[in-house]
C-alpha cells in the first residue's frame, strides 16, 4: 500500500507541483510531516528532529503554520500536567523536535541578516503572512469549497451519503454496502477524469478518496486515532493557513487535503482487513478497480492537461525566439508572446536596471536579460490591480532602492484595462510613456 501511495502521489505531482515555491513546498512538508508523526522507529532523535526541520520549512512557507507547532506545545503541556503517556506529545520529544525547527531558524535568520538591516525586518513584520501573489480572502474560504464539491459531485454526495447512513443503521451488511460506496467513488473519478475535469478542476483528482477514507475510518472497529489526527489535522490546520494567508481557494483546499486522500487508503485497508473473513474475494476485485481507476484517472488527466494552456490539441505553433524558443504552443500564446518580445526589444540598457512587468507577462524577466524584479514577486496577475496598489506603495517606501527604472504593462493587459496609475512615483520622478503599436505601453526613467 506504501507503494501505491507513492505512486498516486507522485502521479499528482508532475501537473499540480510545477516548480518548487512557497505553496508547492509546504504541500510536500506537510505530506512528509504527517508520514513522520506515525512513523515508528527506534531512532527517535533523527525522527522528532528531522520532524522539526519539516516544521521549520512549513512555516517559512507559510506563517500561519506557526499554530501547528503552538498547538503541539499545548497538547504536550496538557498530556504533562494529566500525566498521560505519549512518545510524541512529551517534553523530550518536544525539544528534539524545537531543536530541528530552531536550527533552520538559525540558518534563517543568518541569511536574512547577511541581506538586509533589523530595521527593514521589522517594517516588513505586516508583510511575512500573505501570499505575495494572492489576496487573503479569510478563513470562510476554506469552507466554501466544501459546498462546491458537494454541488459540483451532487449525484456521487447524495448516493455515496445515502449508502453512508444506511450502513450505519444496518451493521449486519455494512462491507457489503461499504463495498458499493468504493463502486460509486471509483466510478465518478473516472466519469470526472473523462467528461468533466474542466468543471471540477485538476486540482481535484485525489480528493474523493478522502470522504471514503473518513466513512472507513467510522465504520472500523480498531480506531487508529493517531494516524487519524495525521491524516486530518496537519492538513486541516494547512488548509485554513493557506486560506488565510492568500485567495488560493478550491485550489488550496484540494492541495491541502491531498495528503488526506493518500492516508485515506490506509483507512480502507485496514477495513479490509478487519473483515477479511466476510469479504473474502469481492474485497480484493473492488480494492483493485478502486486504485486502476485512481490511477488511470491521475494518467488521463496528465496526459490531457498543459500547464497554462486549453489542451494537447491547442498546441499548433512553435515559438522561435527568445527563451521559450522551441517550446510548442498555441497561436494566442504565440501571437501574445511575439508581440511583447518583439517590443521589450526595443529596450537596450535593461541590464542591472529595476523592471516591473504588469501583470500578465512573468517570463518577460527571462527575456530582459540581468535585469532586477522591480516589485516584491513576479506575480502581479492576482495580487495588484493597479500600478498604484497599496501593497506596491509599501514595498517601495521600505525598499526605495527597488522603485522601477522600467515599467511594461503587456498587450493583453493593456487591452483589458481602461487607465493605469502611477501616480505615487509620478509626483516624485519623471516616467516617459512609449505606446507600441501592436500592443504594450511602457513607462520609463527620464
């Protein structure tokens, strides 16, 4: 089972963890988190450590995950003061697993002091818990999601809570009925892997195995509640984290709870084997379609799914300069790309200069080449929504020295909006504007 969970979380990765940044990493800290809070070993100082270190890169990641690490230290102080016994929540484990976590800080802060002044820090103290490409949008978001599933899965939510409740008012036949809640799941992720992926989201793909894992849990004898606060809890308190610090939404609840799909699988295994004897050949033949159909889904969707594009078939042209030079893609792409490349072109003193590029165009970075980002993150797209934001207006009051020689507002951009400000430099430096003829304005340093 080990194994195959590998597999399905590996399968998930290649679409959804496109490159190592703030979320993808805490998503995989948390995952390895989780594994290492049941794991069992007899080298428990490399274990409560090296559970402190993933702590530690958690909350870089993500500030708010600071509750997790709060939460341990009250639940350690409880079990203390009613003398309960635990290896994870005692006083030893809990300072081998400060002392992982203090040793990244320490690291930390030595990179960070080596960069900056204590000055600049704390005036960015406002700043270290929001996502620098997304607005926070509260922690209700982290619910709402839960509808959406429900609304967009209604026939698999109505059927699979009808079979649900039915088993736990008719113990006699529940691995039976049990066995058709499995059927059903199997069967709408593949249904949703075919005909309606654009409708409830890649992001999606591992999640109906978490309501199944849950109903296995419930209906089990032997409760493994341990394993149940690592499947659930760690990824609960990521899911209302990342909610609170950025707008990811139906995507961070997804990606927060896939590390609750893949424990869920332990769950029904150990059904299973709970009632091995009842179940007998049918449980093996379910078992397998469920994990064929997981499997084929998470490939059909790989195979069918183009990162920042429609589809496979959309992909008819071929870029021929620049650095995406050779990449195939479609012909809005292509005409988009041409266009501002061809025009950032113009540009000939870029280098070591402050460049800002709103919003749509992150690659132009690449194709101004030793240029400096002139803005706290090269994704603009979600976070600004204009030239005179309060957030930009705060990056460069603490950080003057980052203020744009360069500002380029794509086509795309351009066409969708109807007046851009920058008047919070304006009144202080004098910016040239240069409008191009196929599209882009650009602002520039007299």
């Amino acid at each position: 089972m080990a194994v195959i969970i590998s597999v399905l979380y590996g399968l998930f990765i290649p679409w959804q963890i496109m490159s190592l940044s703030y979320n993808t990493m805490c998503c995989m800290g948390v995952y390895l988190l989780s594994i290492l809070t049941i794991y069992k070993t007899k080298h428990t100082n490399i274990k409560y450590i090296s559970m402190g270190i993933l702590l530690a890169i958690v909350v870089l990641c993500n500030p708010y995950m600071i509750s997790l690490y709060l939460l341990y230290l009250i639940v350690t102080v409880i079990f203390k003061i009613k003398s309960y016994e635990s290896n994870l929540f005692n006083l030893k484990s809990f300072l081998k697993v400060t002392l992982g976590a203090g040793s990244i800080f320490i690291v930390f802060c030595c990179f960070i002091l080596s960069r900056t002044t204590i000055e600049k820090i704390i005036a960015c103290i406002p700043y270290f818990s929001t996502d620098t490409r997304h607005r926070p949008i509260g922690l209700w978001s982290a619910i709402t999601p839960v509808f959406n599933f429900i609304w967009t899965y209604k026939y698999y939510a109505f059927v699979g809570g009808v079979l649900f409740l039915v088993g736990i008012f008719y113990q006699k036949k529940r691995y039976l009925i049990f066995q058709l809640m499995v059927i059903v799941t199997a069967l709408q992720t593949i249904y949703y892997a075919l005909f309606r992926m654009e409708v409830a989201g890649f992001n999606q793909i591992m999640f109906p195995l978490t309501p199944l894992g849950i109903g296995a849990f419930i209906y089990s004898k032997k409760k493994d509640y341990k394993r149940l606060a690592a499947a659930l809890v760690i990824p609960c308190i990521y899911l209302l984290c990342i909610n609170e610090a950025s707008s990811n939404n139906f995507l961070g609840f997804y990606i927060a709870l896939t590390t609750s799909s893949v424990f869920s699988l332990y769950f029904i295994k150990e059904y299973y084997q709970e009632n091995r004897l009842e179940l007998k050949r049918i449980a093996s033949v379910v078992l397998v379609f469920l994990l064929v159909a997981q499997i084929f889904s998470e490939l059909y969707v790989n195979a069918n799914h183009v990162f920042f594009e429609n589809g496979p078939e959309s992909l008819t042209e071929t870029i021929t300069s620049g650095p995406d030079k050779g990449l195939i893609t479609s012909k809005e792409n292509k005409e988009f790309y041409d266009i501002n490349y061809q025009n950032l072109q113009s540009i000939k003193d870029a280098e070591g200069k402050n460049v800002l590029f709103y919003n749509h165009l992150v690659k132009g970075y690449f194709m101004l080449e030793n240029s400096s980002v002139g803005a706290f993150s090269a994704w603009l797209c979600d976070n600004v929504s204009a030239l005179d934001d309060e957030k930009m207006k705060a990056y460069y009051k603490i950080n003057p020295e980052k203020i744009p020689d360069y500002v380029y507002i794509d086509n795309r951009t351009e066409k969708t909006k109807t007046s851009f400000y920058w008047n919070s430099l304006g009144d202080k430096y004098s910016y040239g504007i240069k409008r191009f003829q196929n599209g882009g304005l650009l602002y520039y340093k007299r």
